[in-house]
C-alpha cells in the first residue's frame, strides 16, 4: 500500500519563543515508524501535518491509501485532533484514535473526568485559566502539586519546576506557563510512587494489554520529565531504569490491567497507545495520562520508547504494531464507507418518499 506517514518536525512557533519547541516529532521516531511500514513492503511518503495537509494528500502523485498519524499538530488546544479530522475531509483511512478521542487525552482534566465517572482515581486538580484563578484556590495551601499545561501529552513541557511545595513555587510556575502561551494550566496534587505504563493495541474483541513497565527514578529525582528524558539520551547513568513490573502483588496488578483496558475502550482509543500510571504509597493507583499517539523515539542508546519496551516485554516487535494499526484502519475505513453509503441511500429512499406523497 501507499501509507502517508504524517509528522510534525516544522518549527511553527513565534520568533524568540523561550519554550523549547517540546511537540515536534523526534527524527529518531518518525524513522522507527518509516521502517517499520517499509519492512511490511509499504510505499512510504513522510507529509507535515501544516495548513496544507489536506491538499497535499488529494494531489499526492501516488495518492496515499492509508494515513500512519505520528503528529501532534501546531496550534489550538485541541491540536491532536487535527490530522484525523483532515483525513475524514478528504476520505483517507488514518491509524489510531478519532478526532474526539485524541482531544480527550490530550485535554487532561477532561480525561479526569471521565476517569471518574468510571470509577477510576486520577490525582486530585484544579483548572486554571487565569492568575487570579490560581491565587484564589491555592494562596493558603501547604501540600505539593504539579503544575504543567493542560493540554500537552507524553510529559511534555514537565520540568523540575513544575514540582511546587510552595503558593510562590506555584504563582512563579505558573505565571511562566501563562507568560508562554501555555495555559490553560494544571494544578494537581503531586503523588509519589511507582510509574507503571501499559502498552495498549488493537481494537475490539482482538484489544491486547502489553507488559507493563515499570519506570524507576535515580536518587532526589520527583518526576519523570524533560530533564531526566534528556539526560537519558545523551546516556547520563543513574538517572532511571525501565523494568517489568516486579514486586507487586498479582492482585493488584490485574487490577491495573484492567483499568488500562477499561479507559482505552471508555476514551475509544483505538489501534495502539500506553496507559499510565502511579501507584501511590496509598496503594492506590491513578491515572496519569493516556498516550493515543505514542512516542517511538528512543529514550536513548541503551533505551527504546516506552511503547517500545512493553511490545518487547510482551514477546512483540513494534513492527508488528505499526502494521496491525495499518490493517486496522483500512478495515475500518471499509465499513464506514459502507455505513456512509448505507445512510445516502435511505436518505434518498426517504427524500424520494416525500417527493411522492407531495
């Protein structure tokens, strides 16, 4: 098949923008992908999801058969939902989750609510869309939070100083975020514990779990963010280890499989992602964030993406991932254009009905 791999690599924002330009697609993943479709004997063509994504797509010289998304767009608070929404236009199959599910996880206090309304503990937070907001519920508080922008995913925009102990820790951080364009902001309870990922594919009756990986901080180290992401790359020892999840009771840990699958199907994630988690020293496990277009980069030499180790764990390789997605979409995008076609003609039965009885 001709398969349109859609990143995001452009540099679109502002001049002098003093916020690392943290949502571009790494080369190192939109190259993992690429080999992956083309040791299936795809056709790949790479296409950036800018203003011209449609166009580009109609008039490309082979005209793609199925869209890989591996972008997060630019612009907008729901700019994860740009590529699906660009395919339904122009009626090209694309892998993974719809325009709705993707601004669902990427809006992470939507996401808690729904969490919620399915019995699943996330850490307690607030919405924030102003500075007078943030005086209001948190000038008095005593207890540590994090403060981050709503609508990022994979830790994205998560420094060292998100972590906040203090009402000044918590106006500086986020009077920064503000300052940048990256509000709304985020203020939630900071719950210590074991980060557990889940690697989640497939759809329907056919939905797998991966192993779970369980991610372990160095010493002084609170969260795992861009610092610690970039000491990993450039092979900084000590700062975290991945590991399969070890040490937790057998119990417990079918309960966070079940609450991975619960949400992907909840959210209707679709195809493949990871699933969160911190279980806290509560024992209790909440939610972190859903990943509906994961990251494939490596996180260094001697480390693959996150997605990557839980398919390894599982006896997989990330290959065989990336050509379920491919299958899926195309089979998906058979029914819907059945469906559609479907309801034209009863639309026409009904249209020509009326024509008669008038």
């Amino acid at each position: 098949m001709n398969v349109a791999l859609v990143v995001s690599t452009k540099n679109l924002l502002r001049p002098g923008h003093v916020v690392e330009p943290f949502e571009f697609g790494a080369p190192e993943g939109i190259e993992r992908v690429r080999r992956a479709l083309l040791s299936a004997g795809h056709r790949v063509a790479e296409f950036e999801a800018d203003i011209y994504l449609g166009p580009s797509l109609v008039v490309g010289s082979p005209p793609p058969d199925v869209v890989f998304n591996y972008a997060h767009g630019f612009f907008g608070l729901y700019k994860s939902a740009y590529v699906p929404v660009v395919c339904d236009m122009v009626g090209i199959p694309c892998t993974g989750a719809d325009a709705l599910a993707l601004a669902t996880c990427a809006d992470k206090i939507t996401l808690k609510d729904v969490a919620r309304r399915v019995r699943m503990q996330t850490p307690d937070a607030h919405l924030c869309s102003t500075m007078s907001e943030v005086r209001e519920h948190f000038s008095a508080t005593n207890a540590a939070y994090m403060v981050k922008p709503n609508n990022f995913d994979s830790c994205l925009g998560v420094t060292h100083n998100a972590v906040c102990r203090t009402f000044g820790d918590i106006a500086a951080q986020a009077a920064e975020l503000f300052e940048n364009g990256l509000g709304p902001v985020l203020v939630e309870r900071l719950v210590a514990g074991r980060e557990i990922v889940f690697g989640v594919f497939g759809n329907g009756a056919d939905l797998e779990l991966l192993s779970p990986v369980e991610i372990s901080l160095g010493d002084e180290l609170e969260i795992f963010g861009n610092e610690v992401r970039h000491a990993i790359s450039i092979g900084v020892p000590d700062v975290a280890t991945f590991h399969q999840l070890g040490g937790v009771h057998n119990e417990l840990a079918a309960a966070l499989a079940e609450r991975a699958l619960r949400i992907f199907r909840t959210i209707g994630v679709r195809d493949l992602a990871t699933v969160e988690f911190i279980l806290g020293q509560d024992g209790v496990p909440y939610l972190l964030e859903i990943n509906a277009v994961p990251d494939l980069a490596p996180l260094g030499k001697a480390a693959p993406s996150l997605l990557e180790m839980s398919c390894n764990a599982s006896g997989m390789q990330i290959e065989d991932l990336v050509h379920g997605a491919v299958n899926a979409a195309v089979s998906r995008f058979g029914g819907l254009r059945e469906s559609a076609a479907h309801q034209m003609q009863m639309s026409f039965d009904v249209a020509e009905g009326v024509m008669a009885d008038g």
